[in-house]
C-alpha cells in the first residue's frame, strides 16, 4: 500500500486581497506593499491540483467546500520557487507545522501570507 505523502505548495495572490479583506490585512501588519500577497497550503495532492480546487470550488462527496475563499477569489498562479525546496512530508501533522514554519518565515520576510 502506498503511503500518504503531504506537499507544501504557495499560491501568489492578487494584491486587491490586502485592500478589499479585513483580515487578511489584520494578520498581515508587516505588509508594506512591495511583495507579494501569498496563500500558504499543505496537500496530499500535487500542488497543481490542489490549485485547481481552490479555483472551481471544489466541493467533495460529503459536500464539504475545500476550497479557500481566498485563494478562489484572489488566487492567480502557483510559487514552486517558494516551495520546492520542500519534499514530500510523511506525516498530516509534520505537513502542518511546515506549512506554519514556511508562512512565518515568508512574513518575516515582509510578504503578506494567509494560511489555515
């Protein structure tokens, strides 16, 4: 059986996010417009797909929207840049300290991130 692997991916998004969405501005104070806005996801998909589900809404069996709002609205291309550097994570809980790790580091760095 194959085992699960988890991929960290970053979504660049349009800068109208920082000016039209409350909070996202609220968790970004460091912002000073000259980066870019980011969305931060972990996936145990490949990041391509799991940006076309943010895009279309993707809506799952259960009925569940596991899309971002964010990234549906504002979500323009993929940063493997920013991501590839990253391989593939064994476990659900690794892959979200990583996807933590990454949005910290990038707002230290003065981009405007969103991540769940």
């Amino acid at each position: 059986m194959v085992k699960t692997q988890y991929h960290i991916y970053v979504i660049e998004l349009s800068k109208k996010v920082f000016t039209e969405n409350a909070k996202f501005r609220a968790v970004n104070p460091q912002f000073n417009g000259v980066l870019e806005c980011l969305y931060v996801g972990m996936t145990s998909k490949t990041p391509k797909a799991r940006f076309l589900q943010h895009k279309t809404g993707y809506i799952n069996k259960k009925g569940h929207k596991l899309s971002s709002n964010i990234v549906q609205k504002y979500g323009s291309y993929l940063r493997p840049s920013l991501y590839n550097h990253i391989g593939p994570i064994a476990t659900r809980a690794e892959a979200l300290k990583m996807e933590a790790a990454l949005s910290l580091d990038l707002r230290r760095q003065r981009y405007a991130v969103w991540f769940n």
